[in-house]
C-alpha cells in the first residue's frame, strides 16, 4: 500500500516511524521543509507547502497513493482531505467541515452548546474590537481570551497569567476584536486523544503536554516542550472516573457530527483542564498533538496501518488498538532563544542512543551535519515500566546531544507531578 504521510514536524515522524513498522507500507511524504527522519523512511517526497492542496492532490494522484494521514491543522483548514476525497484517495483526517472543530472556536463553542455537549465553559463570541474591549474593561474577573482561528498553538492568553487588563484590552484590538472570551478554567491539563471512524470512538492513553518554555512550567507559551504519559495510561491527578467524564464529552462531541451529516473521522484530540467540578474542555484539535503523538505512537503496540484503514473505511473495532502499560517522557530540544529569539544555523552532534527514541523536527540536515533552525529541533522519547525509568532514558539522550539548544529537565520528574498534585489537593480542599 502507498501511503502519503502529510506534514514534516516530530508528530509526523512518529506517523511516519509507526507506519514503517508495517512491510506492506510504502511511504511518501510531503512537507514544507525536508526532515531528515522522514526523509530516511520515505520512498519520494515533496518539498512543498502542505497547503498547496492542488500540489499535494496532484503528487498524490502520480504516485497512486492509496491513503493519506495529514499531521497538521493547516492542511484541513485548507480543505486537503476533501480533494484527496474527490480523487479517490482515502484520507486520515476530518474534512474541512468537520476540522472547524478546531479551526473556528466559535464553531466549537456553537456545537457544544447547541448539543448540549458536557464541559462547556461560559464564554461570549465577538466579531467586533469595540464589544469585546467594553467586556473585558466591565469585568474585574480573569478570563482566557482566544483568537477565533488558527494560530499555531499560541494565540490564547490568560488574564492575570500572561495579560493584564490593559494588555489584554491592547491583544484584542490586535485581533480586530475576533474573539471567543471564556471563564478561566482553574485545575490541571490534561490530553486525550481518540482514533475516531465517524460511528466508533476508541480512547489512547492520557498525556500531559508542558507549554511553558522554562523549568517550573515559567516563561512564554511554546508549541510544547515535552509530555509524559504513566503505565496506568491514567495520570496522577485524573482519575478512571474522570477519564470516562472526558471520554463521554468526545463521544457526544463525534455524535454530534453523525447527527449533522459529516461524519468526523481521523484522530479527535481533547485538551481537559480538571477543574474542582471535573473535568472541562479546554479545546478540541482535529489531529494528533505535538508531542502527545510521540508518547501514544511509541507505546502503540497493535499495527498503526490497520488502524487507518480501518478509520478510513469506518470499520474501526476496539481489538484493533492496544497499547504497551508503559510510561513515557519526551522532551523536545529546542534552539538557544527559543521561543521568542530563536537562535538558527547552530551544529549539533546527536549521538547514538539505544534506548531514547529520536524523533526529528525543525532540523536541517547537510552533508550527515545537523543544525539548528527556527522551532522545537527534536525530540527524545524514554519509555520504561516506570516513569521515573522512562525519564532516565530521555534525559541521558538529551543531556548527550552537543551544540546551543536547551530542554526542561523537570518534564516527566515525580517533583513536578508532586506540585500537580498538590495543587488539585488544594482546589478539591483535600
């Protein structure tokens, strides 16, 4: 089978490193700048932008793909998987419809309150810089301030976190007031994530990301800079309980999509804050997380082709997805400077490892020599019967690479769990 890999980051090596564990699997890829690791597993690839969808349909027609996984939301907002559709190119990930469950938050918010999905925040919907100004300035509360479409992963700020008033007043007008307000979620993240077929939910295990660019979960917001995910697929401070609450919301959420005639298919990713009342959605992303996808995909233990089949062709059965009861840590490195003066065009030297798995991201690679560019360079990923031995291997695997990036040693250390704990403790009056 001839399967196009779309998109060119560490979560798409992990797709492109879990298909390759299938013989059958032939791998093409496209992407806007070429990944070494990808590159390596890939029988052609495409350097171009993953939303030229007339280029990538086209490529996809000449070498008679027969699936495609797409990586990034960009790509779906753009419509890829509906004209991959019309060429009769079977494709791993929701349609242009469907995606806006992730690149409309007013869309989001809308359908869950139209179908009275569970864990809606409050929140209010402007079109307008002026109603939204006269909101914030009305309020003494803090509220989380979201830009209605796509913005990487970085467009949301939290009042008293990130903005004052004042500045959070100053951020809106540079949206032109095109924003969702919402009630600001207080308790801990956390992800699940979901292969979904349109009719059939099946749950992966849980993850924590750490956004926060330094040690102590301090400093600006970044695409992620590590997850970890516990042998139990639970986490510390989330219960069984709590995971089915979760789970229940994207099951309602995907029924929605069956009752409005566009069935979702593809990965359907939850971000949960558990609150003191359980747990509330933060927000939905309609593809794999960077890098929850690393911890899943490195513990998945039953075949990843047979699973997009399987979604693609809306016969997805439970027996199909197992997963390893181990814990794993990943921890991206990332340039000196990063996030906000990212330092590009430095040497690495990436030495063997054994036991870390390495997963490739923004990297440039001349002549067998790697360098730094602009974002998150790679990824480590330990996995272990503990998390504690899961972080060992990540840690020595980062600590060897040479060269001017850094990394959070705290990701995946029983210290930050620790705080995590005592935190829901405190909310929960424990």
């Amino acid at each position: 089978m001839n399967v196009l890999v779309v998109g060119g980051g560490g979560r798409e090596h992990a797709i492109a490193h879990a298909l390759s564990c299938n013989s059958s699997v032939s791998l093409y890829s496209v992407m806007g700048q070429r990944n070494p690791g990808i590159d390596k597993l890939s029988k052609k690839v495409l350097i171009r932008k993953e939303t030229d969808v007339g280029a990538v349909v086209k490529f996809a027609e000449h070498e008679k793909i027969d699936y495609a996984v797409i990586g990034p939301e960009a790509p779906l907002e753009a419509g890829i998987v509906d004209a991959l559709l019309t060429s009769g190119i079977l494709s791993f990930g929701p349609t242009k419809t469907a995606a806006r469950l992730e690149t409309n938050k007013e869309f989001c918010r809308m359908m869950m309150s139209e179908h009275e999905i569970a864990g809606c925040p409050m929140y209010r919907v402007f079109h307008d810089t002026k109603s939204a100004e006269e909101f914030i300035k009305s309020h003494d509360e803090n509220f989380a301030i979201k830009p209605i479409g796509l913005t990487g992963g970085k467009g949301v700020k939290i009042m008293g976190e990130h903005l004052d008033k004042k500045e959070a007043v100053s951020y809106i007008g540079n949206l032109k007031g095109q924003v969702v307000i919402e009630e600001l979620l207080v308790g801990e993240e956390f992800t699940l994530q979901a292969f979904v077929d349109g009719s059939t939910l099946i749950p992966m295990p849980l993850v924590q990301d750490h956004k926060r660019a330094f040690e102590g979960d301090t400093g600006p917001n970044t695409g992620g800079m590590g997850s970890y995910s516990m042998p139990d697929h639970l986490l510390p401070f989330v219960n069984d309980s709590e995971r089915r609450t979760a789970f229940a919301i994207m099951k309602d959420t995907m029924h929605a999509f069956e009752e409005m005639g566009e069935p979702y298919r593809g990965v359907l990713y939850g971000q949960f804050m558990n609150t003191k009342k359980g747990p509330m959605l933060i927000e939905f992303n309609a593809r794999f997380g960077d890098p929850e996808a690393m911890n899943v995909l490195t513990l998945l233990s039953s075949d990843f082709f047979e699973i997009i089949e399987a979604v693609c062709q809306g016969d997805l059965k439970p027996g199909k997805v197992s997963f390893s009861n181990e814990a794993t840590v990943c921890k991206y490195l990332v340039p000196e400077g990063y996030p906000e003066n990212p330092k590009t065009g430095d040497e690495l030297i990436i030495r063997d490892n054994e036991k870390a798995i390495l997963y490739y991201a923004n990297i440039e690679e001349r002549e067998n020599r790697f360098y730094t560019m602009s974002s998150r360079t790679l990824a480590f990923v330990g996995r272990g019967k503990t998390l504690e031995e899961a972080h060992e291997v990540a840690e020595k695997a980062a600590l060897d690479v040479k060269g001017k990036v850094r990394y959070r040693h705290d990701i995946g250390t029983q210290c930050l769990i620790d705080r995590r704990l005592k935190h829901m403790r405190e909310l929960n009056n424990v």
